[in-house]
C-alpha cells in the first residue's frame, strides 16, 4: 500500500532529507586519492549523528556501513572498508540515508577521484540528467511508468544500459515503502501519482551490460562486465504543482 504522507510529515522528511543532503555534500568535499571508505564512512557518520539522526543504512538487515561506497563497477551497497583506498581516477557511488524523527532521507551521487576519463565524466552526468529528467516528471496526474520511461528514454538515448535488478522506491517511515520504482518501462503505467507520495527515483545507469552480479560479501553489487556503473538519487514529493526535491541543499 502507498503511504500519502501529510504536510507535517512532508516537513519532517525535508528535514531528514537535508541532513542526508549536508552528510553527501561532506562526502563530495572529502573525496580524494587517498583517502579510504572507511574514512568517509566516519565522516558522513559524525555529521548525521550530531544533527540528532541516525545513519539510515548502519544495522539494515545487517549492513555494517553507515553509507554505501561503491567504486568503479561497483553499482550499489559497496561496504565501507580501511582496505578500499580511492586512487586517482576512480568514480565513488556514495549513497547516504538519514533517519530524523522516525522519517528517512536518502540520497545518493557520483563522483570523480581526481582527474577522470571523459567517459566516466559523461557516464555520471548522464546519470544525473537521468535521474533530473524522472523529477521533472513526477507531477500530479503522471503515471510511476513515466518516471521509469524518463530513466530508461535518457539514459539510452546516451548509449547506456539501466540496471533492472534494483530499483527506487517510496521512502518515508521506513527506507522501503511502496512502490517500487523501476528505471525502465513494464509495459503497465503502474500507479497514478498524487500529492503527498514520497518517492526515493535513484537511476544505476551502466557503460556496458545491465547486468549485475553480487560478490561474496552478499551486498556489494557489480557489473557482470566489470564495465563503470554510475548512480544518483534523490528523495522527492509529489504535489499540487512541481515536485519537491527533498534531499537538496
């Protein structure tokens, strides 16, 4: 069942979603060679524990991270480790959730280790514009099925393969609601979108093959070609009018 959310708890979200925001803009400005995901993990750690959250991801069905670090061909719920070092030239998925008063933030972006190649720099803006072409459709009178066609129609427009194994969701009291979003189309228009839905639109859009395999830790998932993924999301509410980013600063 699709939980609408009411305006008091729209506001509480928005404020769940800034500490996210704040953890993952953090992150962005740590991002070095260097540096390990264990470190970043500590960081975005501190940051939503002193705003009075809690790290949405640490404990959830047992992940041990306080974010998901995923490098490279590494599509999503890398686990944070001393070992992982980033070198110049990597691409990092940092993937953040925030829960603040019982409600959840989640986000998550792309982003370069020093200097990249041209393909892994359009490889996350296509992933970006992806995931900005699915809000823009996210209005009042749209169909879920909309929101997936915008991912699927931008990112192989560019060339690219959508995951299909893992997909956005609603997001709210807990980090998983209904529905679950895919980012390709199902050939059904799903759900109509009204005010008060919150929805979690995160596109994995991969260089190669769309699809993925689950190493040996049972979490971290990555392309079975060994090709660079990408990965952005966004929490969001539908309204009366333009949807409303809830994760950005």
């Amino acid at each position: 069942m699709i939980v609408l959310k009411s305006k008091n708890e729209i506001e509480i979200m928005r404020q769940a979603g800034q500490i996210a925001a704040e953890a993952l803009e953090a992150l962005k400005g740590a991002v070095r060679p260097g540096i390990t995901t264990a470190e970043l993990d500590a960081i975005a750690h501190s940051i939503i524990t002193k705003r009075g959250a809690k790290p949405s991801f640490k404990g959830y069905h047992g992940f041990p991270g306080s974010i998901c670090s995923s490098v490279n061909q590494q599509v999503v719920h890398g686990i944070p480790s001393r070992k992982v070092v980033l070198k110049e030239g990597d691409i990092i998925s940092l993937d953040v959730g925030a829960t603040y008063k019982g409600y959840v933030g989640d986000c998550a972006a792309t982003f370069p280790v020093g200097a990249v190649s041209d393909q892994a720099i359009r490889l996350m803006q296509t992933t970006q514009e992806a995931l900005m072409a699915a809000i823009a459709v996210a209005r009042r009178g749209n169909y879920l099925e909309d929101i997936s066609g915008a991912v699927q129609d931008y990112a192989e427009s560019r060339g690219y393969a959508v995951v299909r194994q893992y997909v956005g969701h609603g997001v709210g009291r807990q980090m998983h609601e209904e529905p679950q979003i895919p980012n390709y189309r199902q050939g059904k228009r799903g759900p109509q979108l009204k005010p008060g839905m919150t929805l979690a639109i995160e596109p994995m859009v991969n260089e190669g093959v769309a699809e993925t395999v689950t190493l040996k830790d049972k979490w971290t998932v990555v392309t079975e070609d060994g090709k660079l993924s990408a990965h952005f999301e966004h929490s969001i509410a539908v309204t009366d009018g333009e949807p409303e980013i809830l994760t950005l600063l």
